[in-house]
C-alpha cells in the first residue's frame, strides 16, 4: 500500500501522474487535452454529486440538501423531538426509522417498546418509513431499499456508508437530520477528496474486513483522510463483488473520512436489480482527467488476514505477523491498554496463550459489516462439517437483514452453521456497541463488526468488569471457529467456496415495514412513554463566560463511547437528563457531580438570584475578575462547565456525547483538536463553544476557574483569538483559544443557545 504525498491526476482511469512540474505535459501526451487542475477537481465523482446536492452556488462553501434521511432506534426519538420542538409539521424528504440497536427491549423495562411505539405513530403522523425492530440493521435496509446512484442521504449514525452503492453518504449527529427537516441545510466547506486507487485481486479466503483493517491501519494515526471523501477506483474494484465493495466501504467510517463514493458497473447494476429498483443505477466514473488531493494505492493481491488488537480499529497487524510475533505484540497491547483504560482494571491477552497459540473465546459476525450475505456463506462453507467444540468458545451470527436471513435458511447456510454449534439469530447491532454476547471477565472476543474500543463488547470497567475486541474477517473468524478457538487465518485452509447466488424476496418488508409514501397523517396520536422526555430549557451566550473545568483528559483521542457510554445505557437516550447521569461515567466518574455542582449557579442566574450564594466558591472567583473588570455582574455573565480533551469525538455520531454536557450545563468544549467533524458540529448545534487550544503544558488544570470576557461579542464579530483568564488568588493569567471556522448560522445557534433555540426565533 502506497501513500503519496501530493496530489494525483488520474488519467483515463488507471495512468497516475503526480502533481508537478511535468504533470501537464504528461497529460497532454496521454490525452491531447490541456486541462487546469480546477478543471481535473471537478471531474472527480465526489464533486459532481455535491455539486448536484449543493443550494448556496458556491463550491467552496456547500449547503447541501439530501435526499434521504435514515434513523435507529437510538437516535430518533432526540431527532423528532428536537424537529417537534422547532416546529416540524411533515417530514419534506423520506425519512426511514429503523429499530436495530435496542430491539431486544431487554433494559428498563417498556422504555425501548415506547420508543418502538413512537417511532411507528411519528411515521404516521410525519410520512415516514418504519421498520421493526429484527427485520434490517439500519445499513442494510438503506443499501437494499434507499441508496440510490448519485443520491446522497444523511444518517445519524457514524457508519452511514453506501458509498459502493453510488451514494455519497453521511453519518451525522442528530442536529444535523433535524435541519434537514426543517429545510435548511448541511454546511461545509468543499472537502478534499482521496482517490483509492485499487489493483489486483483479493487472494482465496481474503475478506473486505482485511481490505478495510489493512487500509484503517495505514491512514488513521496520520489523518491522511480525515474529514475528506474517499473515491474508490481503479481496476481492482471490478475485481470486487458488490458484498466485498459494501465490505470495505463500510468501514472507512474508521479513518475518519467525511464520506466515500466508488465507481460503479454491471456488479453494481445488478445489485440493484436484484433488489427490484433498477431505475437507481447511475454508472459512475471520473472523468478523463481527475485531479485527487491525495491517492492511497492498493495492490489486493498482496492483502492479507488481518486483525485490530484492542483498543481501536487502527491497531492493526496481519495475523501472520500476530501469531509470529505474539508475545511482544501482546505486550504492546498491555502498555496500550494502560492508556486506553486508565489503568482502572488490570489488563493482559498473554493467558489466552496455550502451547505458544492465542485462543480466543468468542467469535461474533454481525451488523453492517459482518452480515452480508456472502460473508456468512463463505464462514458457512469453512465451518461445513466441522464443530465448535463444548468448550468455552462460542460463535454467533447475525444476518444483516431478514431477507438475508431468509436466503440463508433456504440455501441450507443457516443449517450448516448451527449444525456446528453456531448459533444464528436476527438483525441486531448490539455486538458493535456493547449490547450483546458480551464475554466472561478477561474473554476475549474476535469480532467482524465495526469497532473495538473499549466497553463495546458490554464490559464495565467501573465494576471492575473487563473484556475486550478484536476484529477480524468472517472467514478468519469461521477458520478460527473450525479449530475451536485457535487464531487462524482463514488463507491457511483448503476451502471450496460454493459462491451461491442471492435472490431478494421483498415481500418481506411488503408485509412488515410500514411505509407512508411520503404520506402524512395530522391527526395521528404520537405514543410516548414515560422515559420519553422533552428537552430542558437552554438559556443564550451570555456576554462574558465562567467556566470550571470539571475533566481534564489527556489520552491521544478521546471517543464518544467514553464521552457518552454505550450499551445499556443506550436505553435512557430518549430521557435528556436521565441518560446525562452517565456523562463520562467510565472515563471519569467525578464528572457529573462537578457539573452539577456548578451548574447551580447558573440556574441561580436564571431565577434572578446571586450565582455566589448557590456556589460560595464562585464569589471569590467574580470578585478577583470584578478587579480587572468592573462592569462584571449578574446580568451580563453566565455560568458553567467546560472539559478538557486532547483530540475528543473519535467514534459514534450520537449528539448525546455533547447534549448530555450541555444538559448538565456545559457551555464549552476545549481541545487540540477535534477527531470528527461530526463531533464538532455535535457541540455546535446544542450552543457549546469548540474551543481549540495549542499542543503542550495547560495553562489551566482540573477544577480551574476560567474567565471569558466579551465572548459573546467575539462570535459575533468573527474574531480570530478568544482572550481568556486562569482566575487565581493572586490574579487573572491569560492565554488565549481559538474557535476555527464556523458559518454564519452555526455562529448564530451558538448565539441562541442551540440549535432548539436557533429554530423557535
């Protein structure tokens, strides 16, 4: 795999040609034309998809409106919620609410069913698409029934990726549908777009999960990709089936790309052919010249079985070199752990080491990435005729979707894999968040989903409680499974893969998913349950800010499952101030009561009371600063929390991660960086201030008193440096913030308190 360091003309489609000096006259030579690099830029796909897709006649500056909106069971209720609250009356474009991640209604009681029920009674009353809970994970049902060529749709959770499909697709957090709603718009500069540029063709038993490791390994640590689009292209991708593309495609969520496109043909046609909506293929190429900010080279042929050691998809090595290297590698994961798990629990892979061999315990392969059609084929074909033994080791299999399910059953794969011992159940995404299979304490789980951070296989660091991840291909997983738990790369066995070919029955979804046509029913009672709360009220940016720093974080990135957790706790997400009791809850379990603690003083503020009498601490602090500034009081201040964290939001779209600070009163974020754009835009749409600060020494610590005078005037008048005060004793220190750059509607929901807020005026 090749890397370049400046950017790639593409030419005809397979002659690279570097940006230099001589890159004109080789191009020239090979086609004739005199082309600018402006003219290349917009003969990519990606370009001519957001051009299509862009309202503000600016390509430097986008407004995008998409075509479709897609939703799970986590998310739509704050998304409906916040659009009812700013006046939704009909959903403007198909918004599909899928029910896969708390579906087992198995956690508190009715509150998930409650959900459910809303869901449903919302796609009445708005004209939405409803699906039940077991019958699609929410990429699944997007790629066989609303991705379409050329389209983009926007989805509110990380992994929206149809990009194998021709649809340049989104993950956002939920503020972001509900302006979709509204008819506003997605706001972003032009991003940059990365052409992978694919050769080759995948060895016998090599996988799209190896494909994508291999690729998340080699980008992610230096952010070769980051808020960009990957364009997938070259000669290889027709070497590619489409189960493999959407293989591979689905994963590039792990680098942090913003989105991703691949060229399509007859493979890609014939996908959705089979799906009964032909009419949505658009053959996709570059054009002739195709200028690209960057080019990751992929030979296929060279791809090996690949593993992520926990914690985090880019911890990649291939398991040759695992089981090579074992003991050091092991130790590696050991100092990594250390890190990632705040030395809170001890941690250690080397008692699963028998004979010089890793076994595993538990092998998983489900989800948006694992429950493909053909990958459960492949695993069935390897584990035909073999057991899984009666010993600790385990193996579970989620087909991706019921139609998918039902295939598996008719062509016998369901049967071959149980006979082993597997067990085979229905559309769900809890293994990927930490809602399903969860391990013994210290199991060690190989998993074909999207990722490994800590806790996502359901264990709680808090009790004391530790498990842990890593991901593999599902037929290394099946070869592993055939040798009862030993670490195999699914290329060290003789397998005769049988290839079925898959025929899509929907009369499935015919006879379960509700869908309205675009259809509204005014009249329809919306269901809420108990846990189904409203979002509090938010006051504006005040002229000048206190805030407390209540975290400091220094890990090198920080994810929104740390920020937010998953797994149980996903429950609570249709209760605002219920699911903020967890804020930071593994990470940093002081949290919560710190920003309650001075949070006081802002609803002080709001009741027309003294800040100082409901946090005496606080009065010391505003008169040291009334020394400097005397014009300081209790009408032109607010009061709140703020968090470190070197680089936070790597990970999930969930806007949780940022409302539940803001709920708890947290006005302010303060970073080296952002992992996500997502994230970012998270904090923005619920009136948190980004704040950036340069690498090194803090000039604050945890508990600080920080002062920010005129912050209100500074978003106002774009100002390029935030003047800011350390409040000590013996007087104010100063350093200074950034914000980056933010839109003038993204200044103005910072303004207003967020984006409710923003909506209601």
């Amino acid at each position: 795999m090749k890397l370049y360091n400046n950017g790639v003309y593409l030419v005809n489609g397979t002659q690279i040609v570097e940006d230099g000096h001589e890159a004109a006259a080789a191009i020239k030579a090979a086609t004739g034309l005199d082309v600018t690099k402006d003219q290349a830029h917009q003969a990519t796909m990606a370009y001519g998809i957001l051009a299509d897709h862009n309202t503000s006649g600016n390509m430097d500056n986008l407004q995008i409106k998409f075509d479709k909106l897609i939703s799970h069971d986590i998310t739509y209720v704050g998304i409906i919620q916040t659009a009812r609250a700013s006046g939704l009356e009909k959903f403007p474009i198909p918004y599909c609410l899928t029910n896969c991640h708390n579906s087992l209604c198995a956690v508190g009681g009715t509150i998930n069913e409650d959900d459910h029920m809303f869901g449903l009674t919302c796609a009445k009353k708005y004209g939405g698409i409803y699906v039940p809970p077991h019958q699609a994970v929410i990429h699944q049902f997007a790629r066989e029934m609303m991705a379409g060529g050329g389209k983009m749709l926007l989805g509110s959770d990380s992994h929206t990726r149809y990009g194998a499909l021709g649809t340049m697709a989104m993950g956002e957090g939920g503020p972001e549908l509900v302006k979709q709603l509204l008819n506003q718009t997605y706001d972003i500069a032009m991003p940059g777009v990365i052409a992978v540029y694919m050769t080759g063709t995948p060895r016998k038993g090599v996988g799209p999960q190896d494909v994508a490791l291999a690729i998340i390994g080699e980008v992610f640590d230096k952010g070769y990709v980051k808020n960009k689009v990957m364009e997938f292209v070259g000669p290889g991708v027709a070497n590619l089936s489409m189960d493999f593309r959407i293989g591979v495609d689905v994963m590039t969520t792990e680098t942090t790309c913003l989105s991703s496109i691949w060229t399509t043909d007859k493979k890609t046609e014939e996908f959705y052919e089979i799906h009964g909506r032909k009419e949505e293929y658009k053959e996709l190429n570059p054009g002739q010249v195709a200028y690209y900010d960057g080019m990751i080279e992929i030979n296929l042929d060279e791809i090996k079985p690949m593993i992520a050691m926990p914690f985090h998809p880019s911890n990649t090595y291939t398991i040759e070199e695992l089981n090579a290297n074992l003991m050091d590698i092991l130790d590696d994961c050991e100092k990594r752990a250390k890190v990632s798990l705040d030395g809170q629990v001890e941690f250690s892979l080397k008692d699963k080491v028998r004979n010089g061999k890793l076994y595993v315990d538990q092998g998983i392969i489900a989800g948006c990435a694992g429950g493909g059609f053909e990958n459960i084929c492949d695993a069935a074909d390897i584990l035909r005729g073999t057991s899984i033994g009666p010993d600790e080791f385990t193996l579970s299999v989620y087909p991706a979707s019921t139609p998918i399910y039902m295939e598996l059953v008719k062509n016998g794969a369901v049967a071959d894999l149980m006979s082993t011992g597997a067990i085979v159940k229905t559309a769900f995404c809890g293994p990927c968040f930490g809602a399903g299979d969860t391990p013994s304490n210290n199991g060690f789980s190989i998993r074909h989903s999207t990722r490994n951070f800590p806790n996502r296989e359901g264990s709680k660091l808090q009790n004391g409680q530790i498990a842990s991840v890593a991901l593999m291909d599902a037929r290394s997983i099946a070869a592993t499974a055939a040798n009862k738990g030993y670490l195999t790369a699914a290329t060290d066995i003789d397998v005769d893969y049988s290839k079925p070919k898959y025929h899509f029955d929907g009369r499935i979804y015919a006879n379960r998913v509700f869908d309205s046509h675009g259809v509204a029913e005014p009249e329809t009672e919306i269901h809420f349950g108990p846990n189904i709360k409203d979002w509090p009220k938010m006051s504006a940016l005040p002229e000048n800010l206190f805030l407390q720093v209540v975290s400091e974080i220094h890990d090198p990135v920080t994810t929104t499952d740390e920020l937010i957790p998953s797994g149980e706790t996903s429950s609570y997400r249709s209760n605002p101030l219920g699911l903020a009791e967890f804020t930071l809850s593994r990470k940093d379990p002081e949290y919560v009561g710190r920003a309650k603690n001075i949070q006081k003083a802002q609803k002080a503020l709001e009741a027309g009371e003294c800040a100082g009498d409901a946090v005496p601490e606080l009065k010391k602090i505003v008169h040291k600063v009334k020394e400097t500034y005397p014009d300081i009081n209790h009408d032109n201040f607010g009061v709140g929390s703020t968090i470190f964290a070197v680089k936070p939001g790597d990970g999930s779209a969930r806007e949780q991660a940022a409302s539940c600070q803001k709920v708890l009163g947290g006005w302010a974020n303060i970073a080296n960086e952002y992992a996500t754009k997502r994230y970012r835009s998270n904090l923005i749409n619920w009136g948190m201030l980004p704040f950036v600060i340069p690498e090194g020494e803090l000039p604050f610590k945890n508990l600080d008193f920080l002062f920010i005078p005129g912050i209100k005037d500074a978003v106002v008048n774009k100002a390029e440096t935030i003047k800011a005060y350390v409040v000590k004793e013996d007087g104010l220190r100063e350093f200074e913030m950034t914000l980056g750059q933010l839109t003038d509607d993204e200044r103005e929901i910072i303004l207003k308190g967020c984006l409710i807020n923003y909506n209601r005026q």
